[in-house]
C-alpha cells in the first residue's frame, strides 16, 4: 500500500523523466520500489545505478511481499564473478532490472557489449552524487544516452541539503542526468503535509538532563571549537567569516564550506590552518561521542583519538582546555582520593592491593549515562500498561511487538541489550567494561616487563646464559590474579562475551540499529514488520520521526505511542533541530531555484556547445573545438579498468578519443606505441616511492616504450608543491618525496614528467600528445594487457593494496602470496612454517611478527 | 674552463652569468654551493646534469625563448631538466605547451609555484646525482603504529582515526582480520560502509572464481 502523495510522486515521475527530491524519511524507497516494479511488469531491460546490495535485497523482499512479477524478473546484481559471455547473455533476455556495478558498465558500453539501444530505462539511486560531474555514473549515463536516446532516466534523491551546497548544483545535477523535470517533495508540501496530518499519534519527547560532568564536558569542547574557530578567521583574514560560527561547525558540511572557499588559494594556506581545520574536525567528532557513548568507552575512544592525533602539531591537544576535556572524561569514571595522594608519592608503581587490581588511591565513580534509568522507568510503565491479558488482546489486534527502541549504531545497540534487562545492569556492564579497560591497561604493563626480560635473556644468551622462563610466568600470573580479585564473576563475563547476538533476547522489546545508510529503508520496513505498540527513540533522528508518521497512516488501526529522548540544553538536541531546520531551508532554495530556472533540451547541438562552455571555463580551448563528429581525431587509446573511477578518461572521451577498457600490466594509460603513462596521484606518489613500488613501475615503463611518462596529480586547487613550508627551511632531506623523486629521475633520465593540477588539464595535455603521434599507432596489446577481462589478474584491488603495505609483502612476493593464499585473513592465520615457502625467511618472520604483535600501550601514563 | 671542470667534479653548481644574473633564485641556493661561469645551459648541476630555468610570466612574453634554448642543448648531458615556476594564475595553455615540449625534447619536467622549493630542487639534484637507488628500493622502517596506520589506510574511507580505533580495539591484526562484523561495528566511528570496505580488504579473496 502506498499513500496518496506517494502514489502522485510516482504518477509525475512516470510520466515524464526527471529528478525527484523528496524529504527524508517521507519514503523515496517505496516510490521506487513501485516504480520498479511497474516497469519490471512490462517485461523490459532496465538498469539500476547506485543501488547497493542491501538495497537490491529490501527491493526483494517487496516483490515477494506483492507476489505480481515472476521471479525471473527479480532484481540483479551483476559484478566481476559474471564472465563477459555470460554478462552478454544476460542482456540479450532483455528483460528485468539488472544493477551492474559501474565499472563494469562503462565497459559493457563502451565496448557495445550491452545492447544499449535495449534499455528503455535507468533508474538512478541517490542521484546527489551526480552534482559532481567526475563521478562515474555520469559518463555512464552519458554512454547510455548516446547510444540511446529514448532511454528514459528516472532519478531519486532525499539529501536536499547536498544540492545546495554551491551555485547551480540541482541544474549541474539534471544536466549530468540529462533530464529536464524537477520534482520536489518537502515535508511542507500541502499534499504531504494533508496526508500524514489525517492520523498523526502521540510523540512524547523526554527531555533528560545532562550530568554537571557531561556538560562541562561538552563545554569544554565547544570552547575548544571555539578556539579554533577563532584562530581560524583571525589567520585567514580572506574567508568570508559569515557562515563559520560555531552551530555550523557542528555539522559535516562545515568542512566542505571551509575547503570550498580555501581551495583556490591551497598553496599558499599554512599548515598551521590546514591543522585547525583537522583540529575542528576531530573535536567535532569527540562531541557528538560525548553524548553517544558510556564514559568508559568514551574514555577509550579519547585514548585512541590521542594516539592518531600528532600531539605536537595538534593544538587543541596541549591546550588548557584540551586538558580540561580529558579531566572531565576521566572524573567520570574515576577520582583520585586526597588521603592517599601521600602515600602515591612515595611509591611510583601503581599500588595493588588483595582487594582490588586498581591503584588505592583512585576511587571509581563509573558515571552512568542518564539515559538508562530514564529508559528504565519508561519500560517500567509501559509494562505496567500492557500487563498479561491486555497484551493477548493487543496481539489480537495486529500488533507484532510491545516496544521498539530505535538507536543509531551497533554499539549502543549492544550496549542497551545489557542495560535494559534490570535496573542493576547499567551499573554491572560499566564495570565491565571499566574491566576490560583496567586489563589491556595491565596487559601492556605485563608486555613491557616481558619484553625488559626478554630482552635481559637475549643478552644473557649472547653470553651463553640460560634464559629465565620462569619470569614470563610470573608477570602473567600476577596480572591474572589481580584481575580475578577485582571482578568476581568472570566467568560470567566471559560467558556473555562468547554469546553477544545481534538479535535480543530480551522478551518483548526490540532494539534495531539505524544507521545513516540505510536508515531511509530499514526505518519503515522494521516497523511494518514489528507493527510496535510503543516505540522509544534513544537518539533523536529526524528521518525516523517521519518514517512513524508514515507508518501511522498506513496503519491507521493501530494506535502508537512514541517516546523521544533527548539531552536537556545538549548538542544533540542543538544538532537534530538544526538538521530538520537546514533541510527545510534547502527546500525553500530548491523551490526557489526551479522557478528560475533555464531547462535546457537535451540534443546533439546543445551538447557540443555545453561542451565549449564548460571547457573554456578551464581555460583549454582545445578540448572544447572537437565537437562529438570529429571523433576520428583522438584516436584508439588504451586504458586500464581501474582507471574509469577517476574522470579522466571521460574527458580523453570528450577529445574524440577512442577508449579500450583493459587491464594493463604495464602503465595506466597507452596513448601510442611509443607514449605511455603511470598515473600518479600526490599520495599514492608518495607511498609508492616509499613502497619501492614506483621503482619497479618506472622500470617496466622504461623498457616498453620511448617517451615513458609519469603522471603526477596534484588534488584540485593544491598544486605543485612536494614539499611543505617548514621542510624547505631546514637541510636537505634524502628521505623526503622531493629528493625520491629527483632520485628517480636521475636514474631514469628517459622517464618524462607530466604534471597536472585538473582533470581537465591532463586531458588536453594527453590531447595534445597523442595528436603529435601518428594515428590509430597502437602496440601490440597482449605482452601489456596481464590477462582478458573476463579472468582478471587481481579482482580484489582494496585487498592487494592492502597486502603491498604489509611488511613483509614486496612487489617480488606479491604473485606468489597470491597464488598460494586465498585472502588477507587466510594468510594472517598461516602458521611461520606456511609463509616461510612463499614470502622467504626473512620476510615471513617480520610479516609473522607484525601480525601478532600486540598493539603498543595507548594507555600509557593515563592512570600514574 | 676551470670553473665547468670544478663544477663537473662537484664542487658547485655553476650558473649561467648571462642569463641568470639577476634570478632572485640564486638567492635560495643555500645548502650547497654556486659560482657564475659561462655556460649553455642555465644551470650546471654536475658532469651529467644541466638545467634549464622558465617562469610563465616569461614565457607569455616571449613564447619562442625556450624553444631556442632547449634545441641550442640538444642532446648534450645525459639528464636534462627544465625547471618551470609558474607565477601567474592563468597558465595551464603555456604549461601545456612546455610539458609537450619537454616530452619530445627529452627533458625532464619539474613544475614548481615557489622559489624556494625551484631551488630546492636544484639543490637536490646536485646532491643526489652520484647516490645509488637503494633508497627508491625498499621501504623504510617504520614503527609498529605506522605501519599498521599505512596498512589500514591503504583501504578506502578508512582514515587516521578509524586505523587506531581498530588496533586499540583488537590489539592485534591477527585479531583484527579475524573479527567479524558485529564486533567491528563496535567500534566507535565504524559504520556500515566502512565495515563494508574493511572485509572486502581483509576476509573476501584477492580472486573471484
């Protein structure tokens, strides 16, 4: 069942091709989900971009719900397992809706594997990401409508906010999905608005008050943002400082207004800023886990931050109100006690006692959050109302449970599966997990005291002592036994460790995770599935408050009754009105922006002109005067797949170039016989010329053609610099990207450099090179291409990049760790015995020894 | 000439005194040192390695002036570098035509916004010219916490922050391959996308079939 104004979204869109905003939590999956299926009725080929897996499955299970399309017809994914024979025969059933994973589809369409002319429809997914025209799924759409320009688009959005975070970007995003229609469905629009005010239920919102800890923590951090804010505008004098206040800075999008307005000057911006902008991203982050986590796991978190942080850069860090926000952290879960402040004094190490494993004079507090006992009582009386006879009689009715409480990540989720069973529980799971804490904490004392020994019995070895095995022991006991003294029932505690389930044993409450991806889907269906009695928001979440209105109109006989918790005076409260607020406000502008709005028809003519435009805003005439019938002008240019992610080949497209997906060995690009090109951009430059990677490449490059290039990207508006301010300052640093790279070079006089800050710059360079070579002068491709597309060398990319930074791993090893090993967590579970055959000696020790190395102390000087 | 043969057996860099006498670049040379002398090229950076020097803003000028000095090099040293400074803000059609430029001439192309680091580069190139690759060949050492940091953030949309929250988590990367995606999730930062990216990187296989 669909609602009235769901039902005239989708009548619109239908009709005619457009994009479609509608606001959060007002249902753009069940538009879609029905859109689909219509379509999918009338047996045709359909394409799906963006549409993940989880997606793909609640797409699914609405077909089997509504059981009125067969099942040859349900939906696709078609990924790199499908061998390109049987990708073809897939499309050529020209039937369904099939969701090619993209880089597969540019090279389906690029090389006419896929009857394009078949297609009648595309439906595009989170259609914000097409605001950015280097995103693939542009070409893609591009492609298709090239090859066919009756194929419809149908695109979906319901992040408002992100096409109004620059000029134009709704008309860059429709130009980029050719389309002309735009749709929007605020929460304020009359229809919606008259729909959903027909049976609106009861939401309580229970304000809970922060502890005086928790606020002055949360203080403390404001006033650190504070503080950075401050520096940030009084260095930067250029910025416009209108937006930049602290609200603002709650919130992601703050950072891109930030790098937005600092990009054109990038070069000259000083470290010391680009570090209070980390600063600001960092804080921004601890904030919103004040709230969120317990203070132990807090704490923990903190510790972690710490660590990742560079404390001598970092200035927040070493402020006094950096130090304030750890005090009140750590006031949370502990205080030390004056009477013994003496006794400390005389003992260093931290004092163990037969009581307790922890130093006499701290005294743990262990702050619970002052939500749980709000939560407590709540259940309480809900239980109280729906006591024994009256819940049979509510089952009767149509109810699936008694409550659900929604919460917005796994870890609280598990978190409140402790807490909820009794009103002692909070109390127990915070030693717990105080507990585990104390443990590493020990653990690392007892590791440092293993290593002092073993490093005592390495020298004693070398003059032929016997080591002492008996010290190990000792420490290890020692730890064990003070563990065991503090926490009595360990056992238990183990036990509940095994046992954690991600569905809940508690009878009658439900506690379901929310998470920003998938909370647009997963809201709705969990709550038609549930069909609650009460529901309890723990954090408040302006797309599952529509979601609720929703579903009460669908379910108009069954009354619900909803509870919202939320901190008195908090940030979370501050974030969640701002964000209904900022939504909002971005309708306002996108109602604005349509009526003025210049619809342009899409056709052959206003394409090529579109193109000069574009390009002669960058500056590069070239690009623009080869218009789409001179393609014969670029030529044949061959292009390794992995390369599609970025847009580069898209524009080569644009010069008439002719591009040939493959997977090259050698290079990433292969404009002639004699020009090749390594694509490099800033970081993996860096990392490669670390790596030693970039060495080997280079080489291969140098022996296969005569002008080997090296491409060096620098990201847009950062250009050109290697080297930091303060390195150029001091001596001459071998080590450093500079010198490598000079290094390099040096050693390959024939490798030529090409330097580019834009896309669209590398473009027109790689015009102008391969138009100074002889057309359509390809090599021969198979010595350079590692195998046909269809059994592709490495498919798992993120997995062999990760296995090159692994010590141990060296671009001499990689094939052979590959052909024996099936995946990272395999081969981390090999014993020495196995990895000494592939990786060599040597190497297998250090890869063992990284592997099960444990991780270095982050506690370290936290509990003096 | 004593000076070129001084300098080809590096002791300085030699600089063009017809050409470069007034370059505020010379100004920035400082960690190594340098002598006018009468030479082709703008700077000689040792026995096999000569530079060439080009500011855009000059280059917009006069276009033709660097056409004539890289033919009047021609195939003389065996690394020829042109070191380009670009100052003004409008020059991706001049560095176009530079880097085409240098592709078929054989130069080597070094691009720059700041003196001092066109400097630097000179610098280094006289420094560097007789070391071995061993640097270029194997990684340096890193701390266990480095190291794990690169690997992490080797995956995408894993940053910084997310690699420590993992290993002080887990402890180990043993443990860390290992976990599953509840306890992944655990960590505070970690969504969904990220649990995502993280077992695809560690746990699914390099190869599909």
């Amino acid at each position: 069942m669909i609602l009235e104004y769901e039902r005239l979204a989708l009548k619109e869109v239908e009709e005619q091709d457009g994009l479609c905003i509608v606001g959060k939590g007002l249902g753009v999956q069940r538009i879609i989900s029905k859109l689909v299926d219509n379509l999918c009725q009338q047996q045709k080929l359909i394409l799906g971009l963006r549409f993940s897996k989880d997606w793909l499955h609640s797409l699914e299970q609405w077909f089997l719900v509504n059981q009125d399309i067969e099942p040859h017809l349900y939906p696709r994914e078609i990924d790199a397992s499908y061998s390109r024979a049987e990708r073809q025969s897939i499309y050529h059933l020209e039937q369904g809706f099939l969701v090619v994973t993209s880089t597969i589809l540019v090279h389906d369409l690029l090389l006419k594997v896929i009857p394009a002319e078949k297609v009648s429809c595309m439906v595009v997914n989170e259609a914000e990401f097409l605001v950015d025209d280097s995103r693939i799924e542009c070409f893609i759409i591009r492609l298709l409508k090239e090859q066919n320009k009756k194929c419809s688009i149908k695109a979906f959005s319901e992040r408002a906010e992100w096409f109004t975070r620059g000029f134009h970007l709704v008309e860059k995003a429709m130009r980029n999905l050719k389309v002309t229609k735009l749709y929007l469905w605020p929460r304020f629009r009359v229809e919606v608005d008259q729909c959903l005010l027909k049976s609106s239920g009861q939401l309580v919102e229970l304000e809970v008050r922060q502890t005086p800890k928790m606020a002055s923590l949360s203080k403390a951090i404001l006033e650190a943002m504070g503080a950075c804010l401050v520096e940030l505008k009084r260095r930067n004098k250029s910025i416009d400082v209108s937006e930049l206040d602290i609200q603002n800075a709650l919130f992601k999008s703050f950072d891109f207004v930030i790098l937005k307005q600092l990009e054109p000057m990038w070069h000259n911006v000083s470290s010391y800023t680009k570090q209070l902008i980390r600063d600001l991203r960092t804080l921004r982050n601890i904030l919103t886990f004040s709230t969120k986590l317990n203070c132990v796991s807090f704490f923990n978190f903190l510790m972690a931050i710490t660590q990742s942080e560079d404390t001598s850069k970092s200035h927040w860090l070493m402020s006094k109100t950096g130090e304030k926000i750890f005090t009140f952290a750590k006031s949370r879960i502990y205080v030390k006690s004056k009477d013994n402040k003496d006794l400390e004094r005389k003992e260093k190490k931290p004092k163990f006692t037969s009581g307790s494993s922890i130093p006499l004079d701290m005294k743990v507090i262990l702050e619970p959050s002052p939500k749980w006992s709000v939560l407590h009582s709540l259940l309480q009386e809900i239980r109280a109302k729906t006591n024994g006879e009256k819940w049979d009689e509510m089952l009767s009715m149509g109810y699936g449970c008694r409550v659900i409480i929604f919460v917005k990540d796994v870890s609280t989720m598990i978190e409140l599966s402790e807490i909820v069973k009794d009103a002692k529980a909070p109390e127990e799971y915070l030693r717990k997990e105080f507990q585990k804490l104390m443990k590493s904490r020990d653990e690392a004392i007892a590791r440092a005291k293993r290593l002092l020994a073993k490093e005592i019995a390495d020298s004693e070895n070398f003059y032929g002592i016997e080591p002492e095995p008996v010290d190990k022991e000792n420490v290890q006991e020692k730890t064990g036994m003070d563990l065991a003294s503090y926490c009595s029932d360990e056992e238990t505690l183990g036990e509940k460790d095994s046992s954690r389930n991600l569905s809940l044993q508690v009878p009658d409450i439900e506690i379901v995770t929310l998470e920003a991806s998938t909370e647009s889907r997963k809201g709705l269906e969990v709550l038609e599935s549930l069909k609650p009695r009460f529901v309890i928001i723990y954090e408040p979440h302006n797309c599952l408050i529509r979601q609720l209105e929703v579903y009460q109109n669908e379910f108009t006989e069954l009354p619900l009754e909803v509870f919202c918790l939320v901190y008195e005076n908090s940030v979370e409260k501050d974030k969640f009105e701002k964000a209904l607020e900022y939504e909002a406000h971005s309708f306002e502008r996108l109602i604005r922006e349509k009526e003025n709005m210049v619809v342009f028809v899409d056709d052959e003519h206003s394409n090529v002109d579109q193109n000069r435009e574009d390009t002669s805003k960058f500056g590069i005439v070239e690009v623009g005067t080869l218009n789409r019938d001179s393609r014969k002008i670029g030529g044949r240019i061959y292009v390794d797949m992995r390369e599609f992610r970025s847009k580069l080949p898209q524009l080569l497209y644009d010069t008439g170039a002719e591009l040939i997906p493959v997977t090259l060995s050698i290079g990433d690009y292969i404009l002639s016989k004699s020009i090749f090109v390594e694509r490099k951009s800033l970081s993996d430059l860096t990392s490669s010329l670390q790596s030693g990677r970039l060495f080997s490449q280079v080489q291969q490059l140098c022996r296969h053609c005569r002008f080997p290039c090296l491409l060096i990207e620098f990201p847009p508006g950062k250009s050109f610099l290697l080297s930091s301010f303060s390195e150029l300052v001091k001596e001459l640093n071998p080590i450093s990207v500079l010198s490598r790279l000079v290094l390099l070079t040096i050693h390959f006089p024939l490798l030529r450099l090409i330097w580019c800050h834009s896309e669209y710059f590398c473009g027109s360079v790689f015009a102008a090179l391969k138009s100074s070579e002889p057309i359509d002068e390809l090599p021969e491709i198979d010595s350079l291409v590692q195998n046909d597309t269809d059994s592709k060398e490495y498919d798992n990319y993120s997995a062999v990049d990760l296995l090159l930074q692994l010590p141990g791993v060296h671009e001499r090893n990689v094939q052979n760790i590959v052909n024996k090993f099936n995946s990272i967590q395999e081969l981390c579970n090999a014993d020495e015995d196995e990895l000494e055959t592939t990786f060599g000696s040597n190497n297998a020790k250090i890869f063992y020894e990284f592997v099960h190395s444990t991780a270095p102390n982050l506690y370290e000087g936290q509990f003096k | 000439d004593l000076i070129i043969a001084q300098a080809k057996a590096n002791h300085f860099i030699v600089v063009n005194q017809a050409t470069q006498k007034n370059n505020p670049l010379n100004g920035f040379i400082k960690q190594v040192l340098w002598n006018y002398g009468n030479i082709v090229p703008d700077y000689l950076l040792g026995r096999y390695t000569c530079a060439l020097f080009l500011r855009i803003s000059q280059h917009l000028l006069t276009p033709q002036y660097i056409y004539d000095r890289v033919k009047a090099i021609g195939k003389q040293f065996r690394l020829r570098i042109l070191v380009c400074l670009i100052d003004v803000e409008d020059f991706e059609l001049a560095l176009k035509e530079v880097t085409k430029l240098c592709v078929f001439s054989e130069f080597t192309l070094i691009v720059t916004r700041n003196e001092k680091e066109a400097a630097r580069y000179l610098e280094t190139y006289f420094a560097l010219e007789n070391k071995p690759t061993d640097v270029l060949r194997e990684r340096t050492e890193q701390d266990y916490i480095s190291k794990v940091e690169s690997a992490l953030t080797s995956i995408p949309s894993i940053n910084k922050t997310d690699a420590m929250q993992l290993i002080a988590n887990f402890k180990t990367v043993h443990a860390l391959v290992n976990a599953d995606v509840k306890e992944l999730s655990k960590c505070p930062g970690i969504g969904p996308t990220k649990v995502q990216r993280l077992k695809e990187a560690l746990q699914m296989p390099f190869r599909k079939k």
